[in-house]
C-alpha cells in the first residue's frame, strides 16, 4: 500500500515526511467559475447586489482561506505563503464569474491546495452574497490550471 503517499505500508493514514525534500519556489493557479441565471447577470456585472461590494468580501475570504488551507484539509502542511492574489473575470457569453487564484511560496511542499481553498470560498462567498437575487446559481469547474515548483517542475494544464 506504500505506493499511496498518504499511507503507511501498514495502509494507515499520515501526513507525509517532507523535511529531506529542498525548499523551492512554489506557484500554484487555480480557477473557478459561478454562473448566474441570466435574468440577474445584469446586477452581477454592474456589481449592485443586496449585500453590497461581494467582489472585495470575495477577494477577502479567498485570501483568508489559503492561509486556513492546513486546517481545513487534514493531510495539508502548514505552509508560509509568501503571495496570494485573487482576480475576476466576468465572461457575460457564459453568464458567469471566473475566478482566478494564485498562490506563491518557497517551500517543501506545494500550494495546489491553497490555491483551489481560494477560489472555492471566493465561488461561496459570492453566492452567499447573491443568494437573495436568485437561488439558481451554480459554482462550476474548480481546477487546478498551473504549478511549478519540486520535483515536477512546470505544469501548465489551462491557460489563465
């Protein structure tokens, strides 16, 4: 069972031994997207909803979550994020919001899981934000798009 990183050879769960690996820089991009019924994509773009500015409390709690990433997900390492930044794209041929996270660090160990924590608590807190104009909303296609940094190198799985 050793073949699992997260698995002992007795098939037990642990966080894995990271210290003999040399710190690098890491760099991990991640995308999210949240589609609004068309009726109510007017008010998105021109950002008046109920609850006020959810673009800047997205930004806010995307941040916050990839520094809470390693107490949220039990296996990931506590790690010193050097940069985070969030962005919005609005696509109004899809209806939707994409969001773009990116997560920087030299480290042992990667920042894909800080970056998908990022744009999955922006995709949340936007439609906690715009819940009241439509119940319809739809959080889709979190992914990771681009890392670097370890023993891989350079991934590139969808440009930004």
């Amino acid at each position: 069972m050793s073949q699992f990183s997260h698995l002992t050879e007795k098939g037990e769960l642990h966080m894995v031994d990271v210290s003999e690996k040399p710190d690098t820089e890491r760099i991990a991009i991640a995308k999210a997207e949240v589609i609004f019924p068309e009726d109510i994509y007017p008010q998105i773009i021109s950002q008046s909803v109920p609850k006020g500015d959810f673009l800047a409390c997205a930004k806010v709690a995307g941040i916050l979550a990839a520094k809470k990433t390693s107490e949220l997900i039990p296996l990931c390492h506590p790690l010193s994020i050097s940069k985070i930044d969030i962005e919005f794209n609005f696509v109004p041929e899809k209806f939707a919001l994409e969001i773009i996270g990116k997560v920087k660090t030299v480290a042992k160990t990667g920042v894909e899981m800080e970056a998908l924590t990022a744009v999955c608590v922006a995709a949340l807190t936007i439609y906690d934000m715009c819940k009241s104009l439509h119940k319809g909303i739809k959080i889709t296609d979190v992914r990771l798009i681009y890392k670097t940094g370890g023993k891989s190198g350079e991934i590139l799985l969808e440009k930004a």
